[in-house]
C-alpha cells in the first residue's frame, strides 16, 4: 500500500529530525497569518456568549474538531496531543504498522495545558487585531490549528531526545540517573542554535507575510526592518514565540522524555 | 457585542468586494502549499480501503467536518457551501444580525460538483507529487481546506454580480430579460483584468512558497523564471488555477445570479 513510508519510521536522524522542524515552521508561519486575518472575536472565547453550548464557542470547536480527528486516528502519532483529551472517541482506521521509536514514556507527556495559556494569555494579543468582525467559527477554528501546529512542533522534542540520547547515551546517562533536570536542560541548550532559529522564523515571517501586489517590488522588503506594519504577522512575534515559548517548551519536552527515559 | 460589523454587511462596493476576492487569492494559495506538504496519498480516496467507513476516508472527513462547521453557523454565509449537503445539523448560533444583501437567488446556486470534480481530477495532480506516506488523514483535512477557500472564491461571484448589477443596472436588465447567457458572458468578461490576476497570484505562489534558509538570498527568487522546482507549489499551476477554473466559474456563478436577479 505505501510506496513512501512515513520518514519518522524506519531510521530516526537528527538531520531528519531537524529537516521535519523546520518544515513545521513554515506550517506554523501559515497558520498564525491565516489567524491574523481575523481581530481577536472575544466572544468566541466567552463562555456565556453563547447559550446552546455549554462551554464557549472555541471550547465547542475544539472539543468536536479533536473528537473527529481522533475517529481517524490523529491521536495513534506520538506527537499529536489532544487539547480536550476527556472522552475521545477511539481510531476507527488500522493502527500504525511501523514499530514505535520512542520510549512509552513519551505518552506520559503533555504540556499542551501550558501552549493553550500562553497562545491566548500572551501570544494572540500580539498579532490580533483588536475588534469584532463576527466571524467566531473561522476564529475558533484558526486558533485550533496554530495551537496543533505549535504543540505538535513542541511535542516533537520526543523525537529529538530520542535521537540525541540514542546518538550518545553516555552524555545523558548519569544526568537521567541522578534525575537531574537543571544538567540535562545545559546539556540540551546550544544559545547559538537557537539565535539561527530565531533569525530564521523572523526571515519566514516577512517573506511569507508579505502584501503582493503587481506594482511593488514585494521581494526586496526583506531587506528593511523599518516596515514590519505592512506584513500580516509582525516578524519580531514570531522571534519571541520561539524565543520564549516553542524552544523552551520543546527542551522542557526533551528533560521530561529523558527523566523517564532509562525507566 | 460587535465592534467592527462585517465588511460585506454593511454597505457593499465593487472595492471591498475586489479587496476581500484578493485576500483570498493568499488563503488559497497558503492551503495548497500546505496541501503540498504531502504526496497524492490515493488512500484516502480510495472508498475500499478503509472498511470501516461507507466511503473514502476523505468522504467521512468531508462530512463529519462540515457537520461540525454547520453546527457553529458556517453555512449561514451565502457564500459558504457544503460539499456534502445531504442532512447537514442545523446551526446552533444566532441567525446573523446583518440584512441580507444578496437576492434570494443565491441560495439556489451551488456549484461545488464541479469544483470537486476539477480538483481531484485535475489539479491535485499537478501539484501533490506521487507516493503514500501514510497520512492520509490530514490529506483529506487539507483537502478539504482547499476545496473550501476555492468555492468560497467562487462563489463570491454572487457579491461581484450584485455590485455590479446594483452599480448599473442598465447595462444587465437588457441581457436577463432576454434569458442571454452568453450576452450576460460578454459584459463579464475584462481579459486585461483576468491576465492581471494571473499574473498576481503566480507572483504570489512564487513569494509565499519560496524555501527560506538564512543562508540564500531568498528574496531575489521572484525574477527567475526557471527554478520552478524549488518552489512548493508551482506558480504556473496557481496562475493555471485561475485561469482554467477558478476565474471562468466564478463568471458561471455571476451569470447564473444574474439570470435569476430580476426574479
């Protein structure tokens, strides 16, 4: 049936791994536009705006799109998390037929409590609009896929411990041994990497955030650091939604895999 | 509760129509570039392969997802249209406040069979490449968000003909009183605007589906003509898009509105 398997699958490699990570950036970058057409639509996240739902709209939405998603199997990958985990209808296809890679700790894992605190506490106010446009399904529906694009992005930090433990053991060893978390996050922390990360999601914003239009030259913006009004997500918010929140979270995801790791 | 009211509610022109039909030429081409992200994955179009649905994979998420979408009040924009109309939940959220701008007419065209039919026929071919990765699932979620920017696109020819029916009615009453379809074709049809809008969207294409690194100079991508294979969609195949199908159907949804519009 498959003439292509799926590339996690057979040989797990810190360059496929790294290769997946930045694709989902470009996921990521799409997705917070696709938002960014829309102000903040507060009512959809108030719980009494709407009295056919027992919750709010969002929690509607993201209660029914997960139940759905999980029918056809969403949740059978590692990284995939659901964000209303309560009662979710099982797999209706076949399981995975490639062996797990990951250690089944990886499924005591999910921080996606705090990726749903800071994309509405901190990170939306950032790059939405203030105002009301009434569109609250769009809304709700948009939030729902940058939030699976982020927490899937984070949740992959399985596969790079896994990778990075598998390719050297003895580095991790005695930090996982003596369960020390502040050895293993230095071990897991390479600033210069990580600035690289940062630029690179910033050049991917204005690139991909761009108005086109026939008349201007729209390729030469990226050059100018003085007109971020004009792309549809401020370049500088997608820095620090990786700065502060994706990295850490991702290595937070490493230490915890990593503490059960040798379990 | 509403701040900003919706921009189509309140006072309808040729320019927001043009503004908001040229915001869209963005989502459609950020869901192909996503849609792009994996193989043709025939699968999930295959209605055998799964047995535990009564179709394809893809026909259960089309329904199951437009359900949900019905439920939040999708489809009480007229210009939002089922793929699967058959026995759709009803909306569980106020009716819009807004008056209606469109004739009734609107309600009676949908032509979503088509866009189905070239979509699968032939332009996912042209854009996905060949092979199975196993995803099949967010195949048909991508799918589906392709299908639906596209129709949505389309069927903005409801508001395109309003406005400009409303703009000068002279020039249309002649043609719908005489029932002349191809007349109705003619005063429609701007080619100078429709080779503009090719252009615009392949530019767009070749911008929003660039590979950003930090090393290369990715924003001089744009004058080349022949690096087309590093682009995630080709822009050819977008300008193609809109050429072959997009454009000429959304005249059909005009010319079918205006047939009906002094009814």
């Amino acid at each position: 049936m498959a003439a292509e398997t799926n590339s996690k699958s057979d040989t797990l490699t810190l360059e496929k791994v790294r290769e997946a990570l930045i694709k989902q950036e470009d996921t990521i970058i799409y997705r917070l536009i696709q938002r960014a057409n829309f102000p903040l639509n507060s009512p959809a996240y108030d719980e009494k705006a709407f009295p056919s739902f027992s919750g709010s709209l969002l929690q509607f939405v993201v209660k029914e799109t997960e139940a759905l998603q999980s029918k056809v199997g969403r949740y059978e990958n590692p990284e995939e998390l659901p964000f209303s985990p309560e009662s979710l209808p099982p797999s209706l296809l076949p399981p995975p037929e490639n062996p797990p890679v990951l250690h089944p700790a990886a499924a005591s894992i999910n921080i996606n409590g705090k990726i749903w605190d800071f994309y509405f506490d901190e990170l939306l106010p950032l790059f939405a609009a203030t105002g009301d446009d009434g569109s609250y399904a769009s809304t709700a529906s948009n939030d729902l896929d940058c939030l699976q694009a982020i927490s899937r992005r984070i949740h992959y930090g399985y596969y790079v411990a896994e990778v990075k433990f598998k390719d050297s053991p003895q580095d991790y060893e005695p930090a996982i041994r003596a369960q020390d978390r502040e050895g293993l996050m230095k071990l897991l922390t390479f600033v210069d990497v990580e600035e690289k990360v940062k630029k690179r999601v910033e050049k991917k914003a204005m690139v991909f955030g761009q108005e086109v239009s026939l008349m201007d030259n729209a390729n030469t913006r990226t050059d100018q650091r003085n007109v971020s009004e004009t792309y549809k997500v401020d370049p500088l918010v997608v820095s620090r939604l990786y700065g502060e929140w994706i990295m850490p979270l991702t290595k937070l995801v490493q230490v915890e895999y990593l503490l059960r790791r040798l379990d």
